[in-house]
C-alpha cells in the first residue's frame, strides 16, 4: 500500500521558460517605416534646395563653347551672389538688357569701374591683357573695340566663343540687377556630367 507522499505529483524545480520576444516580423516593419520616414525628408529637402536654391537651364546655341555646348542642361545657383560679389571669370546668367523677356550666359570679364578694350583678338582691363585660357585659338575674334569704361554696378560680358558670341561688345556692360545667377554644374549629357568650376580647370591646363 502506497503513502499519500507517493501518490502527490511531481512538480518540477525548473523554471518556466520566458515568453517568447516580439515578432522580428513586427520589429521589421518598425524598421522599415523609419527608413521609408527618412529617405521622404531626404527627398523633401533635396527638392527644397533645388528649387529655391538652384534653377535647371538648357543652354542654346555655342557662345560658350567649349565649356557649354548647344542644348546642354545646366544648374545655376540664384542666391550665390547675395553672399559673394560677382568676380571676374564668372560664367553668368542674366536678362538680355534689349529684351528681358530672354535670358543669356556669358562669362564676366570686366568688372564695376574698369577700362576694357580689346586690340586683335587680345582683352585688355585697365591698360594690362588678360589670361584668357578658356577662349580656344579656333574661337578667337581678332577685331579691335573700345575702350570703354564698366558703369557702377555693371559688368563688362563675353562669349568663350568669341566670333559667334552676341555679348557686351554688341549691347553694352549688363546692369548687376539683371544677373540672378552663376552657372555651377552640368548635368546632361552625361558625358558632360559635373562641376562647370572643374571643367573649366581641367581645359585650362590642358591647354
């Protein structure tokens, strides 16, 4: 005959096992709304920058070739010279000053109270010839003109392509009210593809 002790079920001294953690599956779809968040301001901000802060353009005809070519796709920065005065070299975008209607890019080359003149071909700023390594020997135009005094406030604007360029030889230094923009980077073609600043260093020393 068997005691009651015996006859008492055995309970074990083991503990329990936890509960088992959270779903990954859950966990996973935290994660991917996070990201998803993220990559939406990302995109929010970048659309911010471009459109208050750079402008697409298409280039048309060959005035400034060979850094531009015609129908290239450009980016300019409309807010870089409220931060920085315009300097010499800048490739520029502005109303045409005989009708605003028409926007032009030229590279500046006389500044604010300069004397610019150009005997054969060669640009002279105040009596003394500029380094010009971006007008190829091919595009130069060896007429005379001048010289003429830069107005207060204005700028005195060229074509890289000098004997196909429709510039301030024609219609005179460009008020800096009509410059809303610098010519920063290129995007199509691809080939094209990068900082206008870096390719322009790179014809220059390639010449």
């Amino acid at each position: 005959m068997q005691s009651a002790d015996q006859n008492q079920p055995l309970v074990s001294s083991v503990p329990e096992t936890p509960a088992p953690a959270p779903s990954t599956a859950h966990s996973l779809r935290n994660e991917i709304r996070v990201w998803t968040r993220d990559l939406l301001i990302a995109i929010g901000l970048a659309l911010v920058i471009i459109v208050f802060l750079y402008q697409p353009v298409k280039v048309e005809g060959t005035s400034m070739a060979p850094l531009l070519s015609d129908q290239e796709r450009i980016f300019i920065n409309k807010f870089v010279y409220r931060f920085e005065p315009i300097q010499r070299r800048d490739v520029v975008v502005f109303w045409y000053p005989l009708d605003h209607s028409k926007s032009f890019i030229k590279r500046v080359i006389g500044l604010p109270g300069e004397n610019v003149e150009i005997r054969q071909g060669i640009v002279y700023v105040n009596g003394r010839a500029i380094d010009e390594p971006y007008v190829p020997t091919q595009y130069e135009d060896m007429s005379d003109y001048g010289p003429v005094r830069v107005p207060k406030d204005s700028y005195f604007v060229m074509g890289d392509h000098r004997i196909s360029s429709n510039d301030s030889r024609v219609f005179g230094p460009v008020a800096s009210q009509f410059i809303y923009g610098r010519a920063v980077f290129a995007y199509w073609p691809v080939d094209h593809f990068g900082s206008l600043a870096t390719t322009e260093a790179s014809s220059t020393n390639s010449k």
